[in-house]
C-alpha cells in the first residue's frame, strides 16, 4: 500500500515505522505527513501521541471523510536540528460525495521528538 501522505513511498517505509514508534519524524514535515497519514488510516493514537501536551484535546474523533491528498506548499525551519518549524499545506478530503480543501500553516515545536503544537486555518474550499 502507497503512503497516504503523497511521498509515493510504501506506508511501511514511510509513516507506518512512525506511527508504530519505531523511528521519531526527523523534520517537522515529516511529522506533518505522518499526521495526514493518520487522519486518513484513522490513527488517533498517533494524533493525540504527535500533539504538544500543551495544546492536545482530551480526545479526538475522525469521521466518515476519505482523505485524498495532501500538498506541502511551504516549510519554514523544522529541520533535525531546529526547535520549531513551521509547515503549510492543503490536505483535500471526500464526505458525503462533495470534496473539501483545508488550508492550513501548522506549528511545530521538538523537544524530545516533533509535536504539532496549533493550527492557522489559511481558508477551506469546497
């Protein structure tokens, strides 16, 4: 199975060692991808385990949408040896036949492992 977080990777070799706590996300965007990957697998273990302790819901519930690509558009810092980072992207989905767009710049921040601290939602389509 092809990665959902669009790389063109294997899930096994892309986010699945990441979701299964085999390897840390080296960058903030790869943190990124690993989160898409896991709103489209419905992995709400790794979204709440990948969210800042600061910022993170008691609980998180993902729906009846197909998630059906995501597209980084810019990164700021986030790297292997930043402390924060930022990532832009939209990540498109299907519900109830009509597709959605979210548009969002995430922030990032790494102390012992990338977190995804917040969201600015950049507007949503249709």
């Amino acid at each position: 199975m092809r990665c959902p977080c669009s790389t063109g990777l294997p899930y096994a070799e892309c986010c699945e060692p990441v979701h299964d706590g085999a390897r840390p996300a080296p960058t903030a965007e790869a943190l990124m991808r690993s989160r898409y990957s896991a709103f489209a697998l419905h992995r709400t273990d790794w979204l709440l385990a990948s969210w800042d302790a600061a910022t993170r819901p008691a609980t998180i519930e993902t729906g009846d949408e197909r998630w059906i690509g995501l597209e980084i558009e810019a990164t700021e810092a986030g790297g292997p040896f930043d402390r924060e980072g930022t990532v832009t992207f939209r990540a498109s989905y299907v519900e109830d036949g009509e597709r959605f767009v979210v548009h969002e710049r995430s922030r990032f921040a790494r102390t012992d492992a990338w977190r995804y601290v917040d969201g600015h939602a950049l507007g949503g389509t249709r």
